[in-house]
C-alpha cells in the first residue's frame, strides 16, 4: 500500500495570553476598530449635547446649577451650550471630525462662538465655510 502525500493548512496567529505570554491560536486574527481622537472641539459639541439633556430632563434647574455640579464658570457653560444654536449640521460635523480629518482639531471654541451670534443658518455656513477653509490654508503651511 503506496503512503499519501497529505498537505493540511490551518490559519493561526500568535495572541497574547496571560502575563504577556504568547499563545497560538486557530483562525485569523481579528482586527481592532481603529481609535480615533475627537478634536476638542468635537468633545465640546457633545458635551453640549449632553449637558442640554441634563436640563430637559431635570437633573438640573440652570446653567448657573450645571456650573456648580461640574465645577466650572457659568460663563463656560453658556459657551458650551451656545453651540446648540449651530445649524445642524454644522454640529453634526463638529461631533464626528477627528483630529487628523482636515485640521480641524485647529478650530478652537473662540473662533466658533462668533456663528453661533448668527441667528440665519444659512449664514452660519457661510461663515462656518470661511472657517473652515482658512484653518485648512493654515494647516497645509
């Protein structure tokens, strides 16, 4: 009786396993979601978001109480919260960017607070656009 020549192939990949040993293990190895940093400006955004929640729901009267359960000025917290007024979807962008998406962790509250005067969302994005372009220009040097 002649022997057959079998080829078996089996996909592995090293994982780490207790106290930093490594193990081998069946299938192909999963791939982690990417980690993103939220500019800071993202992080703002949600955070109003957040903090207006925390009003309609009742867990605090005012900005004046918001204020003294986070520990901060109220005048922050009306900073915060004007980014509510945005259109939205300058908020939407605000909230999904992250830093490396083009220059924007170089926009900073100061230069979005003057929008947020701006009672016409139409005109809101104009100037939003202007923003935008001039810290991409900025960001490109």
């Amino acid at each position: 009786m002649a022997l057959k020549e079998v080829n078996l192939s089996i996909q592995t990949h090293f994982k780490k396993g207790r106290r930093g040993r490594l193990l081998l293990a069946k299938g192909c190895k999963k791939n982690k979601p990417e980690i993103t940093q939220v500019s800071r400006i993202g992080k703002l955004m949600a955070l109003a978001i957040k903090y207006e929640n925390l009003l309609r729901r009742g867990v605090v009267q005012d900005y004046a109480g918001l204020a003294r359960r986070l520990g901060v000025d109220r005048s922050l917290i009306t900073r915060v919260m004007n980014l509510r007024l945005l259109a939205p979807d300058i908020q939407e962008q605000l909230v999904g960017v992250n830093k490396s998406a083009a220059g924007l962790d170089m926009i900073h509250l100061k230069e979005v607070i003057p929008i947020t005067h701006v009672l016409h969302w139409d005109s809101q994005r104009i100037m939003w656009q202007k923003l935008q372009t001039r810290v991409h220009r900025v960001s490109e040097d």
